[in-house]
C-alpha cells in the first residue's frame, strides 16, 4: 500500500479525550509507515516524537476565545498559506474546520472527526452557518457515535458521514494479575485507602461534567473515591470535599493504568455534548465495574461493561457497590473487540485512503 502524507492542524494547550485521540490517530498511521505532521500544537505530541511546526495560528475557540477567533480568521487563514502539501489535511476543531477547510480543500481532500453533540445555546447557533459553508468542502466526517452523527445529518449530509467509535490500547489499559493489583494497591493509594473499596475516576476536571456527583456518590456509598487529573473545575471540587478523608485529588497523572488498577469501581461523569467516553472504555478494559448517572451521553457503553447507572448520587447504596465488585472483569472482551487501537486504525487507514479515489 502506498505511504500517505496526513497533516493534522490543530490547536490545543489542554490535554483532554481529543488530543489523546489525535496523539494515538498520529502514533498509530506513524507505526504504519505513513508521514504525519502536525501544524499548530498538542499535548503529548512531542512527547511521542512526533514531526511538528508552528504557524502561529491562535488559541482553540472556546465560549472565551470564540468573538476574537472570528475576527481572527482571515489571519488565520494567511497563515495556513505555509501549510505543505499533503496526500490529506486532518482536522478537528472547529475553528481550524470553519476557517481552513475550503483553502485546504483546492489542495487535497480534508477529513474531519467530531468528539462530541453539536454545542447548544447561543454559541452553536452561532458557529451553525459557519459550519454548514465549511462541511461543503470537507470529504468525510468521522463521527465519535451514531448520536453524534444524527446532529451533523442535517447539516452536513449522511453520504459524508461515517461512525467509527472510540478506541484504546488495549495492551496499555489491561487487567492485573491478583498479586499486580495488591502491589498497585501499596504502592500507589493513600495509606487510609488500603483496605477500603476504592472508586476512582479520571478526567479533565471541567464544570460541565459536574464530578461533585461522583464525589457525593462515593461518599453516600461509603466508598473512597481517587480524583485522578486536572482542570478548571479542580479547585471547586476540592472546596467541596475539602475536610474529607476519603476523597483525594492527585492531579495530573502519567500512570493512570495503574491507578484503575488499584482501584474498585470507576464512577464516570460525562458532559452533555461529550461522545463516546474513552474513560468509560479504559475503566473497562482494566476490569472495573463503572458507575454513571442517567441522562449522560456513553452510559449505553455501561450495559456491555458492566456496571450501574443511577439517577442521583444518594441512589448508590453500600449494598448496590459490594455487587458491583462482582461484575469486575464484566467488560475486558467487549472492549477488546469493539474498541481495540487495530481495528480503530484499520477504519481511519481506509477512510483516508477512500478519500484520494
């Protein structure tokens, strides 16, 4: 098979699921010899050695950034005239979708993937028009989920969508050995933990995902619960636990396996626009039983995990979480058959390559 050229433009000084998700996309098309580079910034790209440049294009839109990004645009543009040519241009935030993609487009076919629903209130609204110019000149849009794909059906139209689900490294995110998982345990919890059952969740720590819930649920179920990970929501959450005993913030951690692993359920929090929780995927893969709370995207994933979906945090009993420690290792095959990287990479390889045709 021919190598490919994929130039990836995208910004972002935030780690969250969409920078792993580019990150693995970028280590995986490398690992099969293909180039890839990518034109703007992402965390843990250069750690993974991966070929990069800097046009200085500005911040990724947010509800913040979004009235002086647009007035950026037509700098913005300019500056992705220093873009190399490629087999594929591959992006993913909105504002490098709404202002590269037809430039781009007289060049070479662009491929789009979409993490989460459609943003509500007035900022979508606003972005809308924007969006629905830019999708006339896109190739393919890779949709997260089939509900993700249902947003963008009237807008962009069904012949350029294609549902490919979140995937992990399922050789990273693996289920201990008892004697691994005793270790872990010593080795990595508070001395107070030890002998507790665990719940833990790992996260960007935003406002929209409301982790206080799984903060009241650990706590209503005489739980300990482990906060891995950061955010701008961090400081809130530890206001409201501050005092507790049984909940503990590690801040951003590189050995999160590990921490799932010393762990005994995961309670999994989600936003309203969020697509399908690579978090929820993880957790299972690991063998913890998740938790979630009704009305939150990805809680269908908890059926095939295994695990329990409640609709309050006072609703998760002591009783209801020792029940859970029996349904550990509930959900390692299904993720390893429809979420592993392989498969995940074998639908990108083809999308990419369907698209030069």
């Amino acid at each position: 098979m021919s190598r490919l050229t994929v130039t990836m433009v995208s910004v972002s000084d935030t780690a969250g699921g969409a920078e792993a998700h580019t990150v693995a996309l970028a280590t995986g098309l490398r690992d099969r010899c293909h180039d890839v580079v990518l034109y703007g910034r992402c965390p843990g790209w250069d750690e993974h050695g991966l070929t990069r440049r800097d046009i200085g294009l500005g911040p990724k839109w947010s509800r913040r950034t979004m009235a002086t990004g647009l007035l950026r645009v037509p700098l913005e543009r300019h500056r992705a005239q220093a873009i190399a040519d490629s087999s594929v241009y591959y992006l993913q935030f909105k504002r490098e979708q709404i202002a590269l993609t037809a430039p781009l487009s007289r060049r070479a076919p662009v491929v789009w993937t979409e993490h989460g629903r459609w943003l509500g209130g007035p900022a979508g609204r606003l972005l809308l028009a924007g969006y629905a110019r830019a999708a006339e000149h896109v190739s393919r849009v890779v949709c997260v989920s089939a509900a993700v794909a249902g947003d963008l059906e009237p807008v962009v139209g069904r012949e350029k969508l294609v549902v490919v689900p979140n995937a992990i490294d399922t050789r990273r995110y693996a289920a201990p050995s008892d004697e691994t998982r005793v270790a872990l345990r010593r080795r990595l919890l508070p001395n107070r933990f030890r002998n507790r059952r665990v719940a833990v969740l790992a996260a960007r720590l935003h406002g929209a995902k409301r982790h206080d819930r799984a903060i009241a649920a650990a706590v209503t179920s005489g739980s300990a619960l482990l906060v891995v990970g950061d955010g701008p929501d961090r400081e809130r959450l530890e206001r409201l636990s501050a005092g507790n005993p049984d909940v503990h913030f590690t801040g951003h951690r590189e050995d999160v396996p590990d921490l799932l692993a010393a762990s005994d359920f995961y309670l999994y929090c989600g936003a309203a626009t969020d697509g399908t929780p690579t978090c929820v995927l993880e957790a299972a893969a690991v063998g913890l039983p998740v938790v979630g709370f009704r009305g939150d995207p990805g809680t269908e994933l908890i059926a095939d995990c295994g695990g329990l979906v409640v609709g309050e945090p006072w609703e998760l009993t002591a009783a209801q979480t020792s029940a859970l420690l029996e349904l550990r290792g509930g959900g390692v095959a299904y993720v390893d058959k429809h979420h592993g990287r392989e498969t995940w990479l074998d639908a990108y390889e083809r999308i990419l390559r369907e698209c030069l045709r």
